[in-house]
C-alpha cells in the first residue's frame, strides 16, 4: 500500500482533474495540500519517478493512468467507508468526511469488499459522489447543476459538490439532498439568486454560487437514492444560501 501522503496527492490530484481537465499548476497543488510550493514540488519529482504522474515545470502535474487507478481506489475506500458511517453507524452526512480521511489509508482491500456486500454494492456515496469499482471503473457523473440546467424543467438532485459541513446541514435543512425532484423556477442575475421548487413542497432561494454546487440530472435519468440520515422534509423553510 503507497504512503498516506502519496494516497492523499493522488486523490486530490485526481479531483482537481475531474473538475478541471488537463495538468494542475504546482501552484494550485501546493495550495490544495497546504504545503509550500518547493515541498509540492518534490513530492511531484517523485511520484513522476514512480511513474504515477507526468510533471512538467512549465505545465504542470496529471495522472498517469497507473496514478489515476491508485487514486480512484483511495476514493472507493474514502466512499465506502463515509456511506457505512451514514448508513449503518448512524453519522451525521456532514460529519463523516475527516472520519473517512482516517480510515481511507488503513482499511483492507478485503474488510473493504466486504463492506461493499453488505452495503449492496453501492453507486453513490451520501453525497451523491460515484464510488469506483474495485476494478477502477467510475460511472460518468452529470456536468449540469441548477445554474444550467433547463428552467421549469423538474431534475433529480444527484451530486452535493461541497461537503462542508456548515454546507451539508443547509442542504439537509432545505430538502435539497441527492434524490430530491426540484424545479428551477427563476434564475435572476441581477439579485445573483436561483429560485428552487421541491416536488414534496416548499422552495429555496440560492445563490448562483451555491446553486452551482448542485450536480442534477433529467428526471428520466438513472435516479440516485437519498442518503440515509439525510430526509426530505414535507415542506422545507425558504432559505437564501
């Protein structure tokens, strides 16, 4: 098993990736693992040792395919474990993430199968992130969220991009957990708000910043499962985050 450090480069690397495509500035990395640039640097000159990376100086770093497959199993670990917290120990959605950055590193490929069996296989964590197959595989998640996606049109909430906690209860609080159905009935720039309707009633006010942390999908698409812990209220407050 690679280092805790190596895991936790990789990981993130893989992240800012999946965000934005193509190499990430060493400056952007240093920050990400808030370390110096030169100590970025050098953790950078090794992994492309290892052959885990392509770094250039002028460019930047991205994975190499052995990389992207090291770190796509960190995240299945860090996944699987944050849904068992949820789902079978009863934590808190906002809380289980530093829990999982713990137990990431230490859990075995076999306690981690086994975990997956008794969780049913699952596709998504709490917050509506893919969870990678032990094979490396990762379903294609969707790039709209409810800054893009089509007014008046009823989408299934599927992915939670921040998961800070203060962020994560909001989002709990106001019914706008992965499998809710809402409409986006109002987009206004000037007063930079997204207005949100709930099918199970009540609306939100968000703005156009939090909005884009909302993943959704068309409400013919492959629904996703609400999170355990994380239930729609009959009628959620009006609330402007």
């Amino acid at each position: 098993m690679a280092s805790r450090t190596i895991e936790n480069y990789l990981k993130q690397l893989y992240l800012e990736q999946e965000a934005v495509p193509g190499e990430v500035a060493m400056g952007r990395l240093a920050t990400i693992m808030s370390v110096v640039p030169g100590t970025a640097t050098a953790m950078v000159k090794a992994l492309a040792d290892a052959r885990l990376v392509h770094y250039s100086p002028r460019a930047g770093v991205r994975l190499t395919e052995a990389g992207k497959q090291l770190a796509l199993h960190v995240l299945r670990r860090h996944r699987l474990v944050e849904l068992l917290l949820v789902k079978v120990l009863g934590l808190d959605w906002s809380e289980v993430h530093e829990e999982a950055e713990e137990l990431e590193h230490v859990i075995s490929d076999k306690l981690l199968d086994r975990i997956d069996a008794l969780l049913g296989y699952p596709e998504v964590d709490p917050h509506g992130d893919p969870i990678p197959t032990a094979g490396g595989g990762v379903q294609a998640v969707s790039a709209e969220t409810l800054v893009s996606c089509p007014l008046g049109i009823r989408v299934r909430i599927a992915r939670v991009l921040d998961q800070e906690p203060r962020f994560l209860q909001f989002v709990e609080a106001s019914g706008l957990v992965p499998g809710a159905r809402v409409e986006v009935a109002e987009r206004d720039a000037q007063a930079d708000a997204v207005r949100v309707v709930l099918a199970r009633g009540g609306e939100q006010t968000l703005s156009t910043a939090a909005a884009g942390k909302f993943q959704v999908r068309a409400e013919g698409a492959e629904s996703m499962e609400a999170p355990a812990g994380a239930s729609l209220a009959e009628e959620a407050p009006a609330h402007h985050f």
